[in-house]
C-alpha cells in the first residue's frame, strides 16, 4: 500500500504498512509550502522522500516538521530531512528537552534497540495552544499532554472540514516516558471537544466522520477509566 490522500491537500506518505514497521503514520500538508507532521524513525527517509514525489510534491517545499512528542517513531527521520530541506523544527518544550540531550529511554529509543543523537529543535511551543501560520492557513497546537508531558495535537479547518491530527491517542503509557493518565484524560476531553471531522492517528490511520473520531476517543477514555492509573 503507498501514500494516499486523506483528504484534499492533506496526505498520509509513511505509516508502518507503507515503509518500516517502526514508523509512525506521517501526514503532509501541502499549504504551499509543505509541512510534515512527525518524522518516522529515522530508516525510511529515502522511501519518505519518493512517496512524496509519487504524490506529486515536491520535497524540497518542505520548510516545516511539527513533532507532536519525543518517541523515536516519531523523531528519528527529523535530522535528515533538516539537513537535506532545510526545514525547521517545532515541537513542545517539554518534550524538546529529551531530544536535544538524546535521552534513549525518554525518546524510547532503547524500546526499539535505536539510538538518537542529540538534536537541536528550532521552535519550542510553551503556550496552552499556538498557532502557527502558513499562508493563509493556520494550524493550532494544542500541548495534549499525557503520553508524554510535551504532546502535541494539531488540527486545521479546511475544505468545510476540522482535521485533528492526535498522534498517539491510544498510548502506551509508562513511567519510563513521564505518562500520566490524569492529565491524558484532559487531554482527551479537550481533544472531544473540537468535534473534528476527521482525525489522522499516528499508529492505526484515519478515522472519519464526526462519530468515529469521537467513538476513537471515547473508547480508550473507557479502557482507560479512572481507577487504573
């Protein structure tokens, strides 16, 4: 299977039945520029970069990488395409102090036998929610956190459709990554309360309409009730 369009402008290049089984599930926005929300682990960036192509893109357009927490599925693919693009990091503070010291049980890299070098991040979102601006369009950051203390969701209106990207929504929750299942629970009634249309996960893929972001959501509220924290 390769990348597809989830809906107008907005892709799915990388998920782990389309490159390495380790990678997250990548989206691109094309917004003129281009911008990717998280990075895989780091293994595929050749196979990200033709996907990007067979779409039509092209990667060079690529300013801008929005990491939404500091797992390796999610990050290690991020130095690559700075360095061959360009394109500036942005991720939560919180989580940017892993990376850029390369904690290996912080990032999880350790849980999949990788390792992460320290990183530099370029923007570090401090705020409740950021928006950011690409053109006409913008793109709001909300710190979600909860399976990790620096996670990110991010969602834009457009086309007549809200769009949530919530990486990560199912967990897993640990110690070793600072997890707090309270704080996820908030997380997780903000993220209700959008009412998106369409969310883009970052492990299990896309789920649309309206009801079935909500049922996603609301299910792992249920597994994850109080009393099992």
């Amino acid at each position: 299977m390769g990348p597809r369009e989830v809906t107008k402008e907005i892709y799915l290049v990388v998920g782990a039945d389309i490159t390495d089984p380790r990678d997250c599930a990548i989206y691109l926005l094309d917004l003129g520029d281009l911008v990717m929300i998280d990075a895989g682990a780091g293994e595929s960036y050749d196979e990200i970069v033709l996907n990007i192509e067979r779409l039509g893109l092209d990667p060079t357009k690529l300013t801008t990488i929005i990491l939404t927490h500091c797992h390796i599925d999610h990050i290690g693919g991020a130095p690559r395409f700075r360095e061959a693009f360009g394109a500036q990091i942005i991720m939560h503070h919180l989580d940017a102090e892993s990376v850029e010291r390369g904690d290996d049980g912080m990032t999880a890299a350790s849980w999949y036998n990788l390792r992460f070098p320290p990183m530099s991040v370029d923007v570090k979102l401090k705020k409740e929610e950021e928006r950011l601006l690409f053109g006409d369009q913008e793109v709001i950051c909300l710190h979600t956190p909860g399976h990790t203390p620096g996670s990110l969701s991010v969602y834009l209106d457009r086309g007549g459709n809200r769009i949530l990207f919530g990486q990560d929504i199912h967990g897993p929750f640990s110690e070793d990554f600072g997890s707090d299942l309270a704080a996820w629970r908030q997380s997780m009634q903000r993220l209700l309360a959008l009412e998106a249309d369409i969310l883009c996960e970052g492990h299990f893929g896309v789920y649309q309409p309206k009801e079935g972001v909500a049922a996603y959501i609301e299910h792992y509220l249920e597994q994850y009730g109080e009393g099992n924290d």
